[in-house]
C-alpha cells in the first residue's frame, strides 16, 4: 500500500496493532506503533491501551510503564482497561506496591475498579501468601457490591489451605455455595488439599465423595491428594484403598500416585510393599519410575538396613534413561555408614568424585559421622581439612559432629580446638554438644572459659553450670 503511495491512518495501523496483539506479538506492535507516530498519526486511547495490555501479558510490564507515562504525557486520560492491564502485569511479577499504587490511583481520578483488577490483586496477593490483604480486597469488592466469580473464590480458597486457615477457606467454601456458585474441581481439589493438611481427614473425604454430585469427575489430583492426606496421617491402608479405587474407575495413577505410596511405606518399614508398587512400575508399564522414584526406594531401602539391595538398584540405573547423582551417592553413604561399612562408604565417596561428581556439605558430614560413630576421629578430623580444601566449607553441623566425637572420647584439647575454631566462624554447638560442654563446664575451668566465649545465647551462659558457682 505504501509503495504505491498511500499512507496509512490511524484506523489502518489500528487494526495492524490490534492483530499483531491478538497473536501476542506485542514487540513488533509496538514498532509499527512507532512507525505510525512518525507519520503524524496520533495514537489513541484504544490503541494505547490494546498495546499496553499486549505488553503486560508478555511481562514487559515495564515497556508497558513506559508507554503509560507517554499516553498521559499526551493528555490521554487513561481508562479501567488500561489500569487493570497494569496491576495485572505488575501483580504477575510480584510488585505488588506499585501495583496498589495505580490502583489508588485510579479510584482518586475516579474510575471505578471492575472484577478483572480485583482478581489480578487477590491473585497477586494470594501467589505471594498474604492471605490477609487478600482478604481485604475482597472485603472490599462484596462492599461496593461488585459481581464476584468462580476465581475470585477459588484463589481465596487455594490461598487459605496453603496458608493453614482452613476454616475460613471452608467459610468461603460455604459462602460461594450461599452464593449460588458452582465450585470448580479446582476448588475443591484446593480445599481436599488444605483440609488433609490440617488432618481433618473426614471432611476431606466428604467433600471428595461429593464431587460427582457436583457434575465433575474426580481425577488423578483429587485422588492424590487424598492418599497423600491419608498416608501423611499414617493411615497408609486408607490410602491404598483409594488406589485401588481409582483403578477401580478407570483413572490410570501417575509418577505422583506411586512415589506417594512407596515413601509413606518406606517410612513405616514396608520395603517389601513398596518394592512390589515400584516393580508394578514397571510391569504395568503405564507408568514408568522418575528420577524421584528411584531416589525414595533407594533412601527407604537404606534406612531400613537393605543396603545391598539399594546398591542393585543404584548398578541398575546405569542402563536406564536416569542419570546418578550427588543425592544419590549421598544416600548410599549414608547407608554403608549406618550399617557399619566404612571402606564401602569410602570407596563409593571415591567413586563419586572420580565420575565427576562434586561432594557437597552434606555428602562429607555424612561421610563424618560415620567415622565418628566407628572411633575414627582422626580420620573424621582429616576429612574436614579435606573438603576444605577442595573449596567445600564445613557448616555448623560439621564441627557439631567432629566436636562431640572427641567429647565422647575425652579428647578435650583438639574438642576446644574446634570449639574456638566455631567461634571464629560464628557458629554454635547444637543440644547434644552443649549438654556434653555443661557437664564438662563442672569439673574442668579451662573448659569454662572457652565456652563463655562462645555464641551460644543463653545456653551456656555461667548460671547454666550446674552445682558450681561461677
């Protein structure tokens, strides 16, 4: 068109602009935007505003800012949409003051806030856990009497459970009913969610039972989180029945179903249970292990003393999709640890680094306290020398260990030694070491004076000594 020397006006680029935002392609909107100013072509209210909201949903929420300040610059006086396009994008991106700020704003050039602007700062609000202004905004809107919606509701609800007001989530529960409002599946997922969490599991199973009555069929999340609540409870056999349930109904169980299962019964040493779900992984093929799946049975083995066995499983991942890891060469050195191998632990902590695998605090304190519970304090003492000079600084947990090792043995210079060294980094004994110093503080006043200096607030204070006064 323009080649052959027509010149477009405002409508023609407007209906351009309003395209290219149509298809999210709020970049090049903007460009021809800035192709039209140069053409004498003065935007307009719409086209701002159509830019501006283009922009916020593709979070250039301050490219959209700056487009703002130019429009009223101009003297455009900006409208509900373009205000609500605003806190939307500065709500999606957690900047939430600046967000109340145009929304102050707003109401002071007096134009009335409508239910999309409301939403966006419930839901910026509620992302960021602040159920209490939450609550305000929404107080706010039952006031002036604006029209409320499923998401007004639900984001309430969802924040609430994850905040632990269950109560008052279950009393907009109710209200939205009072309300004549039909609750979403999300809804009430969020609320089974929250009620499991407060172990109210009754309630929880009753909302569940009522979902069909609601229209909907209940699905892999709502089944989830039921057996979660249940085995989270240590009603794990409750939880089994609502597996069996859904493959009763039909609805295939995910990664999430069984990684449930299998470390609830880890945890209550059912390894032979959870061995046969993690088999029927396999067997069933409709749902294959995750990385997180071989991470819990590799951990439930190793606490419950199957460490040869977890050791299979970890050979067996070399001919898998799944890669090792630091977590899980950590497991395993717990495991040889726990049960007394040292030199396997060691030769897997070995391992670990020659396959280019860098140990991490938790990796060496695990490795240390194992020599420590089998008497090998020099040894213990060396590896912590070691990781740091390998760049890995021990934590408070680190000497906690090493400290109360020689404690134990009544090696009371080279625990002093560490003691000072604690100091110097600002760290303090945790209980188990503290009650060993206090006992010691009695009898030995050179013991009593490195730990005065220690910044230990209150614990070990002179008046904690007992049977001698300081």
């Amino acid at each position: 068109m323009r080649e052959r020397g027509f010149q477009g006006d405002v409508f023609t680029y407007g209906i351009l602009i309003y395209g290219l935002c149509s298809i999210v392609e709020s970049c090049p909107a903007l460009n021809l935007f800035r192709k039209m100013a140069k053409t004498n072509c003065e935007g307009y209210l719409r086209i701002y505003g159509t830019i501006i909201g283009s922009l916020c949903k593709n979070k250039l929420v301050d490219e959209g800012l700056n487009l703002f300040f130019e429009m009223v610059s101009k003297g455009i006086t900006p409208d509900v949409v373009v205000y609500s396009s605003l806190v939307s994008g500065l709500c999606s991106l957690g900047r939430l003051k600046e967000a109340v700020k145009f929304f102050n704003e707003m109401i002071d050039r007096g134009i009335a806030a409508d239910l999309i602007m409301y939403n966006s700062l419930i839901h910026g609000f509620s992302r960021e856990g602040m159920w209490k202004e939450a609550i305000r905004i929404f107080d706010r809107m039952v006031g002036e009497g604006i029209s409320l919606d499923e998401i007004t509701f639900t984001t309430l609800i969802s924040c609430l459970c994850k905040k632990g007001m269950v109560v008052k989530a279950h009393e907009m529960f109710a209200f939205m009913r009072q309300k004549e409002m039909k609750p979403t599946l999300f809804t009430c997922n969020s609320l089974m969610d929250g009620l499991c969490r407060a172990g109210q599991l009754d309630e929880a199973a009753k909302l569940f039972r009522s979902i069909p009555d609601q229209g909907y069929e209940v699905n892999v999340i709502s089944y989830n989180i039921m057996i979660n609540g249940y085995c989270k409870s240590q009603k794990i056999d409750e939880g089994f029945q609502f597996f069996r349930d859904m493959q009763f109904q039909g609805c295939k169980p995910n990664a999430r179903t069984y990684n449930t299962l299998i470390q609830a019964l880890c945890r209550v040493g059912r390894v032979r249970t959870a061995k046969k779900m993690f088999n029927e992984m396999y067997v069933c093929g409709s749902q294959s292990p995750t990385s997180f799946t071989y991470t819990i049975m590799l951990d439930g083995l190793c606490k419950n003393g199957h460490v040869d066995e977890a050791i299979a499983l970890f050979r067996s991942l070399e001919i898998t999709k799944y890669e090792s890891s630091i977590e899980l060469y950590s497991i395993l050195i717990y495991g040889m640890c726990r049960t007394g191998r040292m030199e396997e632990a060691r030769n897997m902590f070995n391992e670990m680094s020659r396959k280019g695998f860098v140990p991490d605090v938790v990796t060496y304190n695990i490795l240390i306290d194992g020599l420590r519970k089998k008497g090998m304090l020099l040894e213990a003492n060396k590896l912590i020398v070691e990781m740091e000079e390998k760049g890995c600084l021990p934590n408070s947990i680190s000497f906690n260990i090493i400290i109360q090792g020689f404690l134990r043995e009544n090696n009371i210079p080279e625990a002093m030694n560490l003691l000072k060294e604690m100091r110097r980094r600002n760290f303090a004994p945790n209980e188990a070491v503290t009650s060993l110093l206090l006992n010691l503080a009695v009898e030995d006043s050179q013991c009593r004076a490195t730990l005065e200096s220690l910044p230990v607030p209150g614990a070990l204070k002179p008046e904690t000594f007992p049977g001698k006064s300081l």
